[in-house]
C-alpha cells in the first residue's frame, strides 16, 4: 500500500511549486554579456541587489512556479549589515585562493519528491557580517594554505547569531503555507528585520513579451498577485508586517550612470530599509513586494513568521495552519521510514535523510536560450561582436528552459552532463519519474548538439564529460521497476536510440586513428594530469587516455545490457547487442595490446594502466602517474549469464563466432574459456591477474586506500612527486589530499588526492559484478599486505563503510566532512547539521570544495541502502 507522499508523486500538479530558485544567479555565463566572456566581473554580488536577471532568479530558502513566474524567498537585516541579506555571499573563482566559494552556514534539513514538506536552516550573525575580512583573507592567502571560511572568522564563537529555519508546507497544488522560525541563540536581545520577500521574474523589459503582471495591496494583511498565467493569485501574512513594494528593475543610475525606468528599482527596499530613502511605491504596487517584521527577540528566545500563498481567497488564512504542518510533516516521515526500511542506526537515518533532502532542494529552474544570448535582447544595447566567435557559439539549438537537478545552487547554479547521471541515480531511489525525466531530457534535440555531443556545462558546453548516461539509464530502469512494478520498456528504447547517437558522435570525434584508444581531454578529472589533458599537443601528438577508453568500453558494456534488456520484448534489439559486444570487444583488446610487442596502456613493470602519448610517426611516451586513471579501467565490467544467451540465441551464436575468429580478443580479455559459477561469463577489460595487481594498489593504503575512501592519486608522491620533462620545462605532480595548489583548468578542484565520491560509488559496484562472477571462493587482501582477505562484495562492503565514515559519527561523537573545527564537532546546534561536499580531504575527510554539492556526494544515500543490505 502507498503512503500518501507515494500517492502524490502519481497525481499531477504537485511539482508545479518547488525550491526552483537558485542561490546564486550574479557570476554565471547566462547573465554575461561581456565582449571577453569574463563572467564573474561582468555581474557581481554587490550588482545583484540592483540588477533585474535575464535568465533566472536567486534568493535564500527560495520557491517558485516551475515557469518561475513568480518567486519567494526571505531577506534579513540585523541592523548592522550595510545591505539587506537577499542573497547568499561568496567569493568569484579570482577572489578565492582555491577558486570560487561560498560563505555562509545554510543547510537542507528536509523535502519530500513533491516539495509537499520542505525545512532548511539558514545561519545569520547578529554582528556585522565580514563581507570584507573574507575577501581580504582569501586574497591574503596563497594556494598552500586553506581557504578562509566565514567559521574560521569567529563570528559565531559566542552564539551571536540567529537560526532561521524556513519550512514550506503544501495544503495543495497552488497553496503553499510558509512558516519562519527564528531561534536567538544569543544571551542577549537581539533585534532583526524579517522581510519574506515575493516577486515576478522579469520577463518584460527585454522586448520579446510585452505583458507585465503586479503586486498590490488588498484589503487586510494580503498581496493580491495578477499574473495570467499563475493560478496562485494571494500572499496572505500575518499582522505585524509592513508590506514595501518596488519594481524588478534594474538601477541603472547606480549601476551604469544612466536613467532608470522606474523610481522604486529592484533595490528600492533595500534603500528604504537601510538609508531611509523613499525608494519604495507609496500606493502600494509593483512587482517585487517584502513584508517588513521589525522584531526584538529575547535571550534565547524564538520568533515566528507565518504567510501563505494560495489560488483561493481565504477568510482566515492561518486557522488550519499548524494542523497542515503537522499532517506534511507525518507524512514525510511516513515516506522516509518506508525508504529507510533497511537503516538501523539513527544517526546513519539522519545523514540519508539530509543527503536526499539536499538532492530535493538542489532542483532548479535553468533558462538558457543559446541563439537568443548570442543576439541579444530588441529592447537592450546589442552585444559584442566577439561574442559571435566565443563561448558556447556553436550550441545554438541549445533551448533550456526546464527544472534541472543542478550540482550546488550557489557554486554550480547550472547542470553538467556526469553530475547529472549520477544525481539520478540516487533520486531514483525516492522519484524514479523525476530521474526518469531529467534522463530524458538531457538528450532532447533541444539539449543535444547536432553533433551527437551532450552538452557539458554552460562554461563549455562543448567539454568532454565522461559518458557515464547509459549506466544511469539502466540504474534507474531498473529502479523504476522495482518503485513501480513494471518495466518501462519504452523509456529504455527511447533513451537507447538517443545514447546510440552519442556514442557514435564519440566513436567518430574521439578516436583520432580508429584504434579503439580515445582521447576524450581531461573528462572531468581537471588537474589529474602532469598538464592540462584537454589541451592540443604540439606536433600533432595526441594523448591515448587509459580513462577515456575505459569509459568508451563501459559505455558499450551498458549499451550491450540495454540492448539485451530490450531485446526480451523486441528481437530486433539482438542485433544491436552483437554491435556493442564486438565493440566492446575491439576497445578491449585495443587497450590491452596495440601491436605485435606491445602491452597497450598496461605498463607491465609497473602493472598499472597509463595514459600514453602518440607523435604522429608512432613514437610514444607513456605518462606513468599512478591515478585513478588508471583505476577506471575496473569501471568496464559486466556479467552475461547463461539465461540471458539461452533467451538470446542469435546473439550466443554470433558471439560464439566472433570469439572462434577472434581467439587473441577471447584469450586475452574476456576470460570466455573460463566459465563462472552457474555458467556465468565475464566481460572485462581486467583479467584475473591484471584485476588483482589494480585491486593490490588500490586496497593499498600506502598508495590509494585511505580511511574515508579510494584517494584519486597515489600517496607515494608525497614523499617522491612524479616528474615529466618537456624540453626545458619540468611539469611536476604531488600527492595532495585538500584544496588544490595549482591553478591548472582554474584551480577550484582537485583530483590529487582527495575522496570522490562518485568514483568511490562506481568502485564498489564494479567490485558487487565481479563478486557475481567470481563468488565467494574468489578472495584477496584488504588491505592489501594487512594478511586478511575478504571476498569481492565483502571488500566492496567495506569500502562502503570507509565513505560513511566521512558522515557518520565515530565514536568520540565526531564527523570527518567537518574537520577540526570544535564548535562545528561539539557544538549541539552544529554537529547534527551534515554538509555534502564535492570532494574530502584523502587523509582526513575534511569536505572540500563546493560545499552543498549534494549532487554527487549525495550517493551516500545509496551507500547506506547498500551498506544496509550486504
């Protein structure tokens, strides 16, 4: 039986509302319409309260319509701040000393799939807020030391500040109860200004729609809303507020020492708050509308603010009010317990929760028109002529205008293609629909490029990401299947025929000589290299990357599966099995042994897979660092079972065929001559001894084990750092387990040590497909050189355990993702509050990075699914 958020996830008209708007749309390449593409110079923080965005909206704990035609968040002034706190500050990718970051303390507490129940927690000091100590520290500090953070100011040291929570509620489709708790955790009274703030995306100054709705004051304590395409028609608030209107838009005189259009411009609140200014329309209209609280609350004392936006004219907006929270809220956790049916431990229970929570409000409203950016606006100055030739010129089908599961709303405010494939993979645990769709939708002739290419990120659609959508696919397939009860066999050949198109777009762009080795650039893994791998060598050489082929074999491998699956209910599908076998096949054996002599990327001194580079007169020089490039290869496994060929008799003969007239690819690879437990058949880039030399250093933890998870280079290079020699020019590669030290591809990530978590997560599968074949009888070392030995899944299972342990409590009642920060770890309005970063620290698990990047790292949920089902 499904439980009522199960229920509502089946009826139409629950997502229409959601945590849609972004956290930071000031710095991101669709507001940039600079003639060098500097985006985040062209719009800054301090322009964000003044500036009318083009593309999308930001705010704290924000909401919208899915069309974001009309958006709600809060703002907050302590009375000392110089400017209202609209918007969450963070520093520019030039300011940081390891890139672009964020600071403040907010965190996603709680969500349901349908936004029906939604809590997160936004902390803000009650003194003035160090926008200057950030900048001017960071700018202090080089990329040896760590970043300075809005903790280690001290600002929080004697609880001088306030708890905002900000729950959402829905009592329907178009009603959405609002509720603001303000906790005073101070010793002494402290005073704040609360201005939950509604407004109209502007989409009428451009010159493209002429129609522009209002905000105006209705009789009691309520906004009447006009806009004709919203069903949501009232903000209804408590008494105690004074309602300040202002237009959305641009201050062009503080801005550009220009005329404005209005006399109330977006910051006119702001102006009126602080300054006094009569900055706000004294009759009462307008499009963007802040309900003023000026409130003082006790020591220790808490506040609370209550507003509801509904389509129905309401006698009494609050009198159900609390009786609807409460209900949500008990059927949240009625969701959650039927999740969480496996998890035992509490505390494991609340780091899913939050970690899912996160994926939820991680969701966005994108709009990015490519043609439209390039031309500009009929209404607004043209733009350069450089920007014909620049950035993202040749994605002009591009059309985005969807609700997008992003990776971080402040530092990625926009989608990339991995990241995506890997956020469905654990939204498919609780929406399988939603993941469903933004599968889908990334490979829309609207989102694809002609080519065949997905598109990237909105820095550089034309990247190269590592194709990683056919396994999601089939993840989530298989999820669905299970929530559901049925195989949605036409999602599955829908997305085949579309991923059949990019892997071709792969196999005819990334393969330079048709050898079945791929040059995909640097794939995501930014600074892994001694150089920047997604750079053009000199001479016409070309970089053989042992992890651009490694996915291209995985890519096959999930496309064979696929393929099989789909051929249970259409034969004709069996045909497109056999392509991708013999591919796979060709890529394999390419990889393992490129001519009479040769061990292909397998350095057999070293037992280890190497990128290697090929001049043009067959000359090769092989990059010997020891990374997890060469650890990707484990990725590309499969297991074909004899249902599967008995049900398949034309792919078991053709395969039959090809491995009798290809005995090297037999041989050498696949272990075919080796059967498995219960007729079982290995497909593998690694054979047995090759499997076990990898898993040797990987399991090392001298090399790539650490406490918290696989590190992403080899820690011998503390003590000896790799060295490449080109010319005069010494290119040098160090063990570095936090923030990077270098600036290659803009050194605000760093694959050099520290844990990943997607690489982590996909380790541990390959591990469960090899224990499949292999059984339990097949067992090796963990850790390697500790004379104890585990099974595959049993390691796999462990491996597990060492990533939890980066969000779990140990038993001195402290979280690694942390680090050493005392109040953080001890503090009890701290510790419970669980970050998911984009990457931890390879020796502490300290989180690094982007620091609400719940995309990824919020696998976790599924680690502790797994963890709790060995």
């Amino acid at each position: 039986m499904m439980n009522t958020e199960q229920q509502r996830l089946q009826q139409a008209g629950w997502k229409k509302w959601g945590s849609y708007v972004s956290d930071r749309q000031w710095g991101t390449v669709r507001e940039d319409y600079s003639a060098n593409g500097d985006a985040w110079n062209y719009t800054t923080h301090d322009m964000a309260r003044s500036r009318a965005w083009r593309w999308g909206e930001e705010g704290i704990a924000g909401i919208s319509d899915d069309k974001q035609l009309l958006c709600f968040a809060i703002a907050l002034w302590n009375k000392r701040d110089p400017i209202i706190k609209e918007r969450f500050f963070g520093l520019t990718n030039q300011q940081g000393n390891h890139g672009e970051d964020v600071k403040e303390l907010y965190y996603y507490l709680d969500a349901t799939p349908t936004h029906s129940y939604m809590k997160m927690l936004y902390k803000y000091p009650q003194l003035e807020f160090p926008y200057r100590q950030l900048v001017e520290e960071n700018a202090r500090r080089n990329r040896q030391q760590e970043e300075f953070e809005i903790i280690d100011t001290g600002i929080f040291n004697n609880d001088e500040y306030f708890d905002v929570f900000v729950e959402y509620a829905k009592a329907g489709t178009d009603d959405i109860l609002v509720k603001i708790t303000i906790h005073n955790r101070s010793n002494h009274s402290a005073a704040l200004h609360v201005l939950p703030t509604a407004w109209f995306r502007n989409t009428w100054s451009w010159g493209r729609h002429d129609y522009k709705p209002v905000l105006l004051q209705d009789s009691g304590n309520s906004v009447k809303i006009q806009h004709e395409k919203l069903s949501v028609k009232h903000l209804y608030y408590e008494a105690g507020g004074n309602a300040l209107y202002c237009e959305n838009e641009t201050n062009n005189e503080r801005l550009y020492q220009s005329a404005n259009s209005t006399l109330y411009p977006k910051d006119g609140i702001n102006d009126y708050i602080i300054h006094a200014k009569p900055a706000v329309h004294p009759d009462l209209h307008g499009t963007k509308v802040a309900i003023d609280y000026d409130v003082a609350i006790e020591p220790r004392g808490v506040h609370m603010v209550k507003l509801r936006l509904s389509a129905q004219e309401l006698p009494d907006a609050f009198s159900d009010f609390d009786s609807i929270f409460q209900q949500r809220l008990q059927e949240a956790d009625a969701f959650y317990q039927d999740v969480q049916y496996n998890v035992i431990e509490d505390d494991e229970r609340l780091v899913q929760r939050q970690a899912l929570a996160g994926m939820l409000w991680n969701k966005q409203f994108y709009s990015y028109k490519v043609q439209q950016w390039l031309d500009g606006d009929p209404d607004m100055p043209a733009p350069p002529p450089e920007r014909k030739n620049g950035r993202n010129a040749y994605w002009k089908q591009l059309n985005n205008e969807d609700i997008i599961s992003v990776p971080d709303k402040w530092e990625f405010p926009w989608y990339a293609s991995w990241d995506l494939a890997f956020h469905c993979v654990t939204l498919g645990m609780i929406d399988p629909d939603f993941a469903k769709q933004q599968l889908l939708m990334l490979t829309e002739e609207w989102y694809m490029n002609p080519s065949g290419e997905l598109p990237a990120y909105e820095w550089s659609l034309g990247d190269v990401n590592p194709p990683v959508h056919a396994g999601a696919v089939f993840r989530v397939y298989k999820q669905d299947a299970a929530v559901n009860g049925k195989k949605d066999y036409a999602f599955l050949e829908t997305l085949f025929h579309k991923l059949l198109i990019n892997f071709t777009w792969w196999v005819n762009r990334k393969d330079n000589n048709g050898s079945n080795i791929f040059e995909g650039g640097f794939l995501g893994l930014d600074n892994i290299g001694a150089f920047d791998r997604g750079m053009i060598l000199p001479g016409g050489a070309v970089m053989e990357q042992a992890d651009a082929t490694s996915w291209m074999a995985m890519y096959a491998l999930n496309m064979l599966h696929i393929s099989l699956e789909l051929s249970n209910y259409n034969k004709v599908y069996t045909s497109m099995a056999i392509k991708f076998f013999e591919h796979f096949m060709h890529i394999a054996g390419a990889m393992a042994s490129m001519g009479e002599g040769s061990s292909g990327l397998w350095d057999e001194e070293d037992e280890f897979f190497y990128d290697q580079i090929r001049s043009p007169d067959g000359h090769i020089v092989k990059v010997k660092i020891k990374s997890l490039v060469g650890l990707i290869p484990f990725f590309a496994v499969e297991v074909i079972t004899k249902q599967t060929l008995d049900s398949n008799p034309v792919f078991a003969q053709r395969m039959a065929w090809f491995l009798r007239h290809r005995p090297d690819l037999a041989r050498l690879v696949s272990r075919w001559y080796e059967e498995g437990k219960d007729e079982k058949h290995l497909l593998s880039l690694l054979r047995g001894h090759r499997m076990k030399r990898l898993l040797s250093r990987m399991l090392d933890e001298t090399e790539f084990l650490s406490e918290h998870g696989v590190r992403s280079l080899s820690k011998r290079y503390d003590a000896e750092p790799y060295s490449l020699k080109e010319g005069d020019t010494e290119l040098r590669v160090k063990y570095t387990p936090g923030e990077s030290d270098t600036a290659i591809y803009g050194g605000n990530s760093n694959w050099r040590g520290p844990v990943w978590m997607p690489m982590n997560f996909l380790m541990i599968e390959s591990l469960r497909k090899f224990h499949y074949f292999y059984s339990d009888d097949f067992r090796i070392e963990y850790p390697t050189a500790s004379g104890k030995y585990y099974s595959l899944r049993e390691v796999g299972h462990e491996l597990a355990k060492r990533l939890l342990t980066l969000f779990v409590k140990d038993k001195q009642g402290r979280r690694a993702v942390l680090g050493d920060n005392e109040k953080l770890q001890t503090d009890p309005h701290f510790q419970n509050l669980v970050l998911f970063h984009e990457y931890f620290h390879g020796d502490t698990g300290k989180g690094l990075g982007a620091s609400h990047q719940t995309g990824w790292s919020g696998l976790v949920a599924n680690l502790i699914r797994m963890k709790n089902n060995p």
